[in-house]
C-alpha cells in the first residue's frame, strides 16, 4: 500500500519546445514577427521554421495584420511574401517632393534666366493644389529650368532578384502649372536604368505647352511602367521647363508633389 504511484498514473509531460506547437499556431505567432527577422533568423532555426516561414499562409496573415489584405485578391496572388514585401516597402521614392527642404535632394541640371525658386501656394495668379497638405512649389524662370532626382532602388530596399523577376509596377506622378498670366512649357522624362545606367525604358510625353490666360489650374500627369526588361537597377526622374514669353522673375511652369513608387501587381 505504501509503494509509489506507478509511471502510468502520471500526467503526461508538458510540451517543452516550441518545436512541439501545432504547425496552425506556429504560424500565428511567427506571423507577429518583423519580417526581416523571419527571413534573416527564424527561417535558419531548423527545417521545421524554414517550412513554415516560407508557407504562403504565413505572409497572407502578416498582410492581414498590417492592413494589406484584401479579399479580391486572393485569387491574383500566387506568392503572398513578395506581396507583403512590396507592400511594406510602398513609400515616394522621390525625397522632397514639395519643396518643404528648400532644393535638398534634387540636382539643378539646368538653372538659367532667373533660375529655379520655392513659392507658396497658391502664388502669384494661382490656385490651391486639390491636396490640401502641400504647401510649397517649385517655380521655373524665362530660360531652361529642370532639376532631377537619381533613385538607387537597392538603398531603397528593392533587391536585384525582385526587380528582375517579380517587376513590380513602378508608377510615376507629378503635378503642374502655370501662372494665369502667362503662357509655359513643361517637360517630364523618367529612365530605368541598368546597373551601367543604359536606359532600358523610357516615359518621355511631349512637352506640354501652356498659353497665357490659361485657367492656371495644377494638372497631374502619370505613367506606369510594367513588363520592363530585367537589369533595372536605378530610376531616374527630371522635370522642368520656362516661360514661353521671357520675361524677368518666375513666370515659368510650376511643379510640386512629385511622387515614384513601387507597387505589386494587384
């Protein structure tokens, strides 16, 4: 009567590892981890990890998480991590884009009559930009004003393998306009460049011409690029323009809120 319970009354041992969580919960938790870390740390841990961080399931519950999920979209997608990558990196890759760090970040490749300047909205013979958080512009003079940004997508996040198999969209923005009284000219030219900085695609519209007594109104112009060739290492954006009558000051195309961003397929 006085022996020991024997090993069969026992409870049975409590799970010791994580190892031991059912796959479902696993995902759940692992889903709550950055994803640089899941990539970088947990998938090395063990076959078991590397199987589950790389489970689409994983990453369509990280979009969930942070907000990117939509259900129309369940169908398009075949590979919920690029999905979640790119969405997580969707940013203006263009810096200053409104003027508010004075010209920090843009190069001046041409600065001629009275050279490029920063106005407040609406200026001169303007009008507000249907957004109301921008604030400042850049205005052109009477002789050749552009100015351009060179992105580096690896700095950006955007590895080489990404570009050239996935492509996302890279979708281009920019607004202009001009003084009621006087005419302008605009340009916008944007290049995907190879890693040698070939142009492998090119948006270049024709420049747009603006008489005087125009309606002064900010237009917005916008380009897609897709199915570019492989190799895109850089993207380079320039835009400007001048007056069309010469005269002394800043009665050139105005440009603001400029904008060059990387997207999924959806």
């Amino acid at each position: 009567a006085g022996d020991l319970p024997s090993r069969s009354c026992d409870p049975p041992p409590a799970m010791t590892t994580i190892g031991d969580l059912p796959e479902d919960v696993l995902v759940e938790l692992l889903s709550l981890l950055p994803a640089r870390d899941l990539l970088r740390a947990c998938r090395l841990v063990c076959a078991q990890w590397r199987y589950v961080v790389d489970l689409n399931t994983l990453w369509k519950r990280k979009c969930q998480r942070d907000g990117f999920y939509r259900q129309s979209l369940d169908r398009s997608i075949s590979d919920w991590r690029i999905f979640y990558m790119l969405c997580h990196l969707k940013r203006n890759l263009i810096k200053n884009p409104c003027a508010e760090e004075n010209f920090q970040h843009w190069t001046l490749d041409d600065n001629e009559g009275d050279e490029w300047k920063i106005e407040d909205l609406p200026g001169a013979h303007g009008n507000d930009m249907p957004d109301s958080t921008v604030h400042k512009y850049f205005v052109t003079s009477y002789g050749p004003c552009f100015k351009s940004q060179l992105i580096t997508l690896t700095k950006e996040g955007y590895w080489n393998q990404l570009m050239d198999e996935k492509r996302p969209e890279i979708t281009v923005k920019d607004w202009y306009a001009a003084r009621l009284d006087c005419g302008c000219r605009y340009e916008l030219t944007v290049r995907l460049l190879s890693k040698d900085y070939i142009v492998l695609e090119e948006f270049h519209p024709e420049p747009v011409v603006i008489e005087q007594w125009s309606d002064a109104k900010w237009r917005e112009i916008s380009h897609t690029f897709q199915n570019y060739p492989a190799g895109v290492r850089y993207i380079w954006f320039q835009h400007g323009g001048q007056d069309t009558q010469y005269w002394a000051g800043w009665y050139g195309v105005r440009v603001t809120n400029s904008s060059v961003t990387l997207g999924p397929h959806t």
